[in-house]
C-alpha cells in the first residue's frame, strides 16, 4: 500500500509509553438487541420512540459487531492500533440490571478479550457507556439512590470474570453528557427532564464511579483505573464581567461539577450556585465517599464553546454561540473545529494536583464522507487529528502531563440522537452491506503508527 504522507507528525516525538488506541461504546456498534438473552437498555427504549432519533434511525443492527467482532478486531490489527477502547452492555451481563447474571453476555465479552489479547491488542473497558437496563431505569434509574448498588454488584460481576485478563479499566463514560442530556434536557435517553432528576442522577452517578472504582481495586490489585469526563475549552464572548462570569459558570457546569468531587474537592457549589441543591440528597458518609485516587483520568475534547450571558436561561444565566452563528468551520455535529481547545484543557486538568496521569481517550470529528470508487477521501478528518496531535506535541513541550490519545472511533457508528449521519470513524461503514472500507484518516494512522 502506498504511504499516504500528509504530515511531518512522528510517534516517536510522543515518547515510547505514549498510549495510541481507539475508542468504541457497546450501544454505538453492536446491535443484537436481544441476542442470547440480553435485557433491554434506556437505549433500546429511546430509539424505539417516535422522534426521538434524527431520520426515525435506530440501532437494532449499528455496525453488527455483535457478530462481525472479529472482522473489526482484524481491522484494529491492521491499521497498527495497539489498545481498543470498548464498553460492556450492562443488560447483556445482567439482563434486569440485577441478578442473575446471563452466562451467554459473559461469553460474548470473552471471546472479544481473548481475539484481542490474542491480536496483541490490549482491551480497555470501559463499564458505564450510557446502556442501563431498563428494567432499572423503571426503578427511577439514576435518580434512585439504589443505583450506587445496583452498578457496584454489576462491576463486581465484571471484574470477577474479564480482571484477570483486562487490566485497564474506566468506571463511567462522561457522566455530565448522559445525566445533562438524558436527565436534564431529555434528549438522550431515558429522556427525562428537570433540575431535580439532573441533580440527583449527578449525586448517584459520582458516587457510583467511586464506589466501581473501589471494587475494581479490591479484586484486581494491578488494575489501572481511570473514568472519562467530557470537558471543553470555555471562551467569554465578550470581556465583559457578565460574559466572564456566565463562562465561569458554564465551565464550571461542564468541567469541573463532576471531576473536582472525585478529587476530594467537593462539588464547586461557590461557583455555581444550584448545585446547593445537591445537599438535599448527600446523606451521612456521603462526602466521605465521593472521592477516589485514580490512576489516570480519561479527558475527552471535541471543541470549544463561546458563552455569552442570558437572563432567559435558568440555572446557569448562559448561552452558547453555536459555530454557525460565529461563522466559523465546523463539523457535521455543529461543533467548532478549533485544535487549541485540546491544549487549553490539558492545561486546565494538568492544574488539578490530584491527577495523576491524563489520557485523551476521545477526540475525532464527524464530516460528510463520499466513498468513490472504493476510497474515501477524508481529509478534513485527517488534519482535525493531526492539528490535535499537534496540540498535544505543544503541551508536551511546555511540560504539560498526556500520556496517550485515543481517537472517536474505530468505525462509523450509531451516533445517539444523530443517527448514522455523523460519521466519526476511521473506518466508512455501508450500513445497508456493513462493507467496511479504511478512510484516507485511517490509512494516515496505520502509517503513522507503524
Ligand atoms: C462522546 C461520547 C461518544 C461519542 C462521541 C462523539 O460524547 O462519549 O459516545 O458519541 O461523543
């Protein structure tokens, strides 16, 4: 194959224990919705609503790595990928959410472990990729403070049966997207709205990632654990006051609501206010239970936004200027393509002192890919990567702590509430044929990792 050459980017500028991989989520790619006894998700209930999803899409097949896993497992392989990012299903290890536990969702997992390890890949699970089981989710899902349990019995089952091949762990997948977005404003899954639902999603949510964190440490001594945070780079739109502090709120909602009690900072109630809310659901020990010393915290960067303040908006006073409103280049998910946003919070996080090690494990761009004659010429995601890369080269040079970069994602995938308009992957997908053909990003990345 010819070298597709399109940058001076070097793996060895990033040092030998760089971390290169790619990250996946269950619900995003496998399909078989109720193959060999799995329950049913939020998600699968979501989807199955009228008007839910853009274009009525749903997930029933995505990319059907359910069957096709080793098809895909064999891509991994040849673009050089050396560490896979997936998550496990919930509702296919237990279908109700609580025991007992559906032996043939355990095989499944296996045999995904055992073609990695024996493909030379290294597996990084991650537990909680926004799939629960509805049967919990009738139960008040995340808002019932039974969720800390309910998810701890369910990571105790996974360790006990993946820990003594998978080292690396990530308890929970952006806990401010899914409870924002599926508790909050009801856009994803499970769709439910208000203040009340968010904050109490938010309290359970923190206080299951540390209680996971901790079963995975008593069961797996050498286990490398993190947990992911979606964060973004936060402009005032003006250098006005009331601008300034509208994004010091909105920062505050987006990046720091959910890490700094992790850290042993509490929540950041001084800078927002409403999260004085949240007292009314910490009980007892709970402020004791609320933080955890992870070995490395997952950071996932799209974008940046710009803030400007509005009374209309309750709660947080602020509004986003949407890219196209700023008239500037964006992707297919409207999100402003503007690199120095990895660096800026690789310098927000690398302030925090409690973090040990930052690993980008998402970063990627969705645009209108054309396949053409077996070929998909996607340069635009090629140099959304490379100009990424490039930040983090810059961060690294001014002594900032990354330790690896995973891109969003392997293959296009069911992307929530978008549909399977947003291609994100390295890899096209016909989703009529599940033909796989390696984009031009790909092909840069297996040469740049080889
Ligand atoms: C992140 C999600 C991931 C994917 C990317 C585009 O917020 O973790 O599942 O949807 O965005």
């Amino acid at each position: 194959m010819n070298k597709v050459e399109t940058s001076f980017l070097h793996k060895n500028q990033f040092g030998d224990d760089f971390l290169w991989g790619v990250s996946t989520a269950a619900f995003q790619i496998e399909g078989a919705p109720d193959t060999d006894g799995k329950g049913r998700s939020i998600w699968d209930v979501f989807t199955s609503q009228k008007g839910k999803i853009k274009n009525g899409h749903h997930a029933l097949t995505a990319c059907d790595f359910y069957n096709s896993y080793q098809n895909d497992i064999d891509l991994i392989r040849e673009l050089n990928i050396p560490n896979f990012r997936f998550s496990i299903s919930w509702p296919r290890i237990m279908p109700s959410g609580v025991s007992p536990i559906n032996e043939a969702g355990i095989a499944y997992y296996n045999k995904i472990i055992d073609s990695l390890l024996s493909a030379g890949i290294e597996p990084w699970i991650t537990l909680y990729h926004w799939d629960l089981p509805h049967d919990l989710e009738l139960k008040g899902g995340w808002t019932n403070r039974e969720s800390v349990s309910w998810f701890s019995a369910y990571v105790a089952v996974c360790v006990q049966h993946f820990g003594d091949r998978v080292k690396n762990w990530m308890v929970i997948n952006e806990p401010s997207v899914f409870t924002g977005a599926g508790y909050f404003l009801g856009i994803h899954a499970p769709g439910k709205k208000g203040i009340t639902n968010y904050l109490k999603a938010m309290h359970h949510v923190t206080l299951a990632t540390t209680a996971g964190a901790k079963i995975i440490r008593n069961h797996i001594p050498d286990a490398h654990i993190g947990t992911t945070f979606s964060c973004t780079h936060i402009e005032p739109a003006t250098s006005s006051s009331k601008d300034v502090e509208a994004a010091k709120r909105v920062d505050t909602l987006l990046n720091r609501t959910f890490i700094e009690p992790i850290l042993g900072l509490g929540y950041p109630q001084a800078d927002l206010p409403v999260l004085k809310k949240l007292n009314a659901y910490i009980v007892e020990d709970d402020l004791n239970n609320l933080s955890f010393d992870f070995d490395f915290i997952g950071l996932q960067c799209y974008t940046r936004e710009v803030v400007k303040s509005s009374l209309l908006i309750p709660y947080i006073g602020a509004e986003l200027i949407s890219a196209e409103k700023r008239n500037v280049i964006s992707t297919d998910m409207g999100w402003e393509v503007y690199p120095p946003a990895l660096y800026q919070v690789l310098k927000k996080f690398n302030a925090y002192e409690g973090i040990r090690k930052i690993i980008i494990t998402e970063n990627g761009a969705a645009f209108p890919d054309t396949l053409k004659n077996g070929k998909v010429y996607d340069i635009k995601r090629t140099h959304y990567i490379q100009d990424h890369l490039e930040q983090i080269l810059k961060a690294k040079k001014d002594g900032l702590a990354v330790d690896g970069y995973f891109v969003w994602t392997l293959t296009d995938n069911f992307e929530w509430a978008e549909g399977y308009n947003a291609r994100f992957g390295l890899i096209h997908v016909d989703f009529d044929t599940q033909q796989r053909t390696i984009k031009h990003s790909g092909l840069w990345f297996k040469d740049f990792l080889s």
